[in-house]
C-alpha cells in the first residue's frame, strides 16, 4: 500500500515539476528583460535537477544523482557569472 502511494507521489512529482520547467522556459523565452532571463534559466536548472532527482529515486539508480548533482554546480556557477556580468559588465576582473 505505500508503495502505491510513493509511486503515485512520484509521478505527481513529475507532472507537476514538468509544468514549472515549462513555465520557466516560456519567461526564459519572453522575459522582457535579462533580469528576469537569469531567473528563469535559474529555477529551469533547478526544476530539471529536481527531476533527476525524481528520476533516480523511481529507478534506484544513482546515475541520476550524480548528473543532478553536476547540474546543481554548472548552474550555480552559471547564474553566478551571468549576474556578474549583468552587474558590472564583465565577468573576470
């Protein structure tokens, strides 16, 4: 019986995490300013980590765990230099 509820959960998990991304690739796309691109590109990192996270504790795998955990610092380094550069123009002093 939890078993059913942890994979229904999961799978809600998925839907629901697949809306965000796609809300946060249309601001990525329209985002009137590049403030709000960076925001977007962030939270669309972030929802696409959460999803392999989702991903390997459905399979039990931990190849996603490690691909979710390269995808938290590449984007965190990222969004970083972006709001660097938007602050003072450049990324390397």
């Amino acid at each position: 019986m939890s078993a059913i509820i942890i994979f229904s959960a999961i799978y809600l998990a998925k839907i629901i995490l697949a809306i965000a991304m796609l809300c946060s690739l249309y601001r990525l796309v329209k985002g009137p300013r590049a403030h709000d691109r960076i925001l977007a590109m962030d939270s669309l990192y972030l929802n696409t980590l959460l999803m392999f996270l989702t991903f390997g504790i459905s399979t039990g795998s931990s190849t996603y765990f490690e691909v979710a955990l390269i995808i938290a610092l590449l984007g965190f380094v990222s969004t970083v230099a972006l709001a660097k550069f938007l602050m003072r123009g450049e990324v390397i002093e």
